[in-house]
C-alpha cells in the first residue's frame, strides 16, 4: 500500500538560474580563498627567513603580508555589507510604519467601529 500518490509529489528538481549559480559560485570561492589563506598563515607563521624575496626580505613573509591582507580586504567588506544591510531592514521597516500609520486611517480602510 502507497502512502502518498507519485503523480501528486510535488516537483522539487527545478533548474538554478544564472544568477543563483553564479553567486553560489562566488561563494565558493570566497569561501576557499578564506580557508586557503588562513591555512598558509596558521602554517607557516614560524618559518625560515630566507631573504630571497623581493627587496631582500623573506619570500614567505611577503605571502604572510599579503594572506593577512586578503583576509583583512574581505573582512572588512563583509562587516560593511552587513552594517548596511542592517541600516536598510531598520530604515525599511520604519518607513513602512509611518507610512501606514500617516496614510491609512479607519476611515479610509472603511472599518466600522462599533461601540
């Protein structure tokens, strides 16, 4: 005995826009990139100075520095999304509320008060 009809299932497999796998994609990346740079700085944060990079300095220090600042660029990126979308639920919500409470009034909703 079936419990549920197959031709009732309701059909889940619907295809991704462009859009949404191109920002499931960028995503990703973000995401590796992260791990990636906090892997390299965690593993070689006491390495051997070489001096054979550019300028005369370690090679792998000039990696650390700009691991460090990849993190730090994306970072501060994500807290100023999220600040201003924050910004933007507060602003939208409390421009709906005095829109409806200045525009709309008993009267006009045409609700009947009765004692």
């Amino acid at each position: 005995m079936r419990f549920f009809d197959e031709s009732a299932k309701p059909r889940f497999r619907r295809r991704m826009s462009a859009a949404k796998l191109t920002a499931l994609f960028l995503c990703a990346v973000i995401a590796v990139v992260f791990l990636c740079s906090s892997v390299y700085i965690i593993s070689h944060t006491r390495h051997y100075h070489d001096r054979n990079g550019s300028g005369g300095c370690c090679s792998v220090c000039d990696n650390l520095l700009t691991a460090k600042n990849t993190l730090l660029q994306f970072s501060v990126a994500f807290a100023g999304a999220g600040v201003s979308a924050g910004v933007l639920f507060v602003f939208s919500a409390v421009i709906k509320t005095v829109v409806y409470a200045v525009f709309f009034s008993p009267v006009k909703l045409k609700i009947r008060l009765n004692n």
